[in-house]
C-alpha cells in the first residue's frame, strides 16, 4: 500500500510521513525541486517532483497510490495574494481530489478550523455550522472553497474525508508555521497578547486523527481535530513558562490591534511586501474560537494532549535543531 503526501516539508505533512514511516508504511511525497531538504533528509520516501498546481505532475505522483495524504496548502493570513492562495488551495486541490478519484485513491484533505463557521452563540461550532462568517480574506475564502471543490468530487465518486485541525503546536516544524508565535513568546515579543481564543492541540494527535480518518473515517464528512479552547493571553503564559519568556502583562485592546494592523497595512503598502501583523490577522487575532472535537472523539477516537505538554516538546525540538 503507497500513501501520497503532499505539503511533507510543512508542520502536518512532515509529521505523517514520519508517522506513516513509523508503521512500516510505503511514502511518496509530492515535492517541489526547489524545497528545503532538511525534512526529508534521511527519511525512506520515494519523491514525485511537482506541484500541486501542475495537474500532469499530481496525476503522474497519484497513480499506483491507494490513499492521498493533502496537507499542502498556502498559509498566509492578510488581504493580499487571492491569486495564489486560489491556484494552491483551490485549483491545486481540485487536481489532487480528481486525480485521486481517477484512481480511486481514498482522500484525506487537511483543512482548518478556519474554514469553518463562527458561531454567534456560546456554544461550541461543529462541522454542521455553515461556513459563514469571519474574516474573509484569502485564506479563509479559499480554505472554504476547497472543501467544496472535494465535495463536489465526493459527489462524483471520490472517498474523501476533510478534517479541520486548530492550533497546532509540536515537532517538525521546520518553516516554522505555527511555531513562529512559540518562538516570538519565548523572544520576548509577547508581552502584549491579542484578546480572541483558539483551540490548540498537539500536531503528532491531529496526524494521528489524520491517519484514523483515512481507515475509518466516513466518505463526505468533516471532523474537527482540535483541543482546549484558551484566550491568546493564556496559551501565550503556557509558551512562556515551556521556554522561559517573558509572560504576556496584558491583553492588547482593540485600539492597540488596530494601531497594529494598520500599521501593518501602510507597511505592505510601501515596501509591496504584506508582514504578518496587518488588519486581517489581528481581525483574526480577536475571534473567539470555540470548537468541538466530538465528532473526531467518537467515530476517530481523537484526542489531544494539553498545550503544556506540546509546547514543551516543541520548544525541545526548536532548540535540538538550533532554532534558537
């Protein structure tokens, strides 16, 4: 049996195929020529040379697979860059799940709790809430219409099912994605947290999500692969404490977030470069984000292991591979 895994440089997709290695398993990855090669550097995987946007490429890297790991996608939180967000997330999408479904290849596509609905209750949002709402730059945008584009293909035959991760903290992350905020903590640089939430769970259990969803999970389902809901100021204390930072002193207002977004925005102006701090991240900075992984709990058996324990770990493998 040959899995496909595509994003396998990212934090998900490095740490399926170094799960899937783990179990004895035969790994392709789709892989650009131009990629950083410490990821994959001494790993037993068979490497297809391509992108996700080249529809030949994906065909050529999908046949002979039985299962599609997608974890590739372009993360970029402002106002810019629809274009590219839309030929990887989408178009790049498309050509996997076709491609997947022409071999009839079961399909995992990764998402994010991101594409999902905001709730205008307290009550926790599911994968039945329509995706409405929020912030709705590109990544949010194109995140919701890949889903649809692997629906549409569920419907014309495809096994596929979708899971949205949240806030994933761990080893392997070697861009770094989501590590950056650990790192900007431990830094000093948090001193000053945004006021919204987000529901953090350890990388190694959403892959193991992953995997269960691609033996059992149903075809056409979504399940959110998430983990405790905490306020940007407490899961930036957890940081500081995992690596000796400075603890944030006080949640940052809406006045301080717009100062800093707009900022941000004159910035990307001027310099034709977007920074990560603009509007459309500290807009995002201030959602509530409250989900529920009981879907994932009960059909998946998901669970994730608290923020302390990633964190630690994760700020051990930053400083095991000289991050900091």
């Amino acid at each position: 049996m040959v899995t496909l895994v595509t994003g396998a440089t990212g934090l998900v997709g490095n740490n399926v195929v170094r799960r899937l290695l783990e179990q004895g398993a035969a790994v392709r990855v789709l892989a650009r020529e131009n990629i950083d090669p410490r990821p994959l550097a001494g790993l037993d995987v068979e490497i297809a040379r391509g992108d996700v946007r080249d529809a030949a490429a994906v065909g050529q890297a999908v046949r002979g697979a039985d299962c599609v790991i997608h974890a590739a996608g372009h993360v970029h939180i402002g106002w810019k860059g629809l274009d590219t967000a839309r030929a990887i997330n989408v178009e790049g999408t498309r050509n996997i799940a076709q491609a997947a479904r022409s071999e009839d290849a079961r399909l995992v596509h990764v998402s994010s709790i991101d594409a999902l609905g905001i709730s205008t209750t307290k009550r926790p949002v599911d994968e039945e809430v329509l995706p409405v709402g929020g912030v709705l730059c590109p990544y949010v945008v194109t995140k919701r219409e890949a889903e649809q584009v692997v629906l549409h293909e569920v419907a014309q035959g495809l096994r596929a099912s979708i899971v949205n991760p949240g806030f994933m903290i761990g080893p392997n992350d070697w861009k770094p994605s989501s590590g950056r905020m650990l790192l900007q903590v431990a830094r000093g640089w948090g001193l000053f947290a945004p006021l919204g939430s987000n529901s953090y769970c350890d990388v190694r259990d959403v892959v193991a999500g992953i995997l269960a969803a691609a033996e059992r999970g149903q075809s056409g389902r979504r399940y959110i692969l998430a983990g405790e809901t905490l306020t940007y100021f407490q899961a930036w204390r957890i940081f500081a404490a995992a690596t000796g930072g400075t603890p944030p002193v006080i949640p940052a207002g809406p006045i301080a977030r717009s100062i800093a977004g707009y900022y941000g925005d004159l910035r990307g102006m001027l310099t034709g470069h977007e920074p990560d701090v603009n509007s459309a991240a500290t807009q995002m900075s201030a959602q509530y984000r409250n989900v529920t992984s009981a879907r994932a709990e009960a059909e998946l058996g998901y669970h994730s292991r608290p923020l302390a324990e990633a964190s630690a770990d994760a700020w051990a493998w930053f400083r095991e591979h000289k991050f900091v």
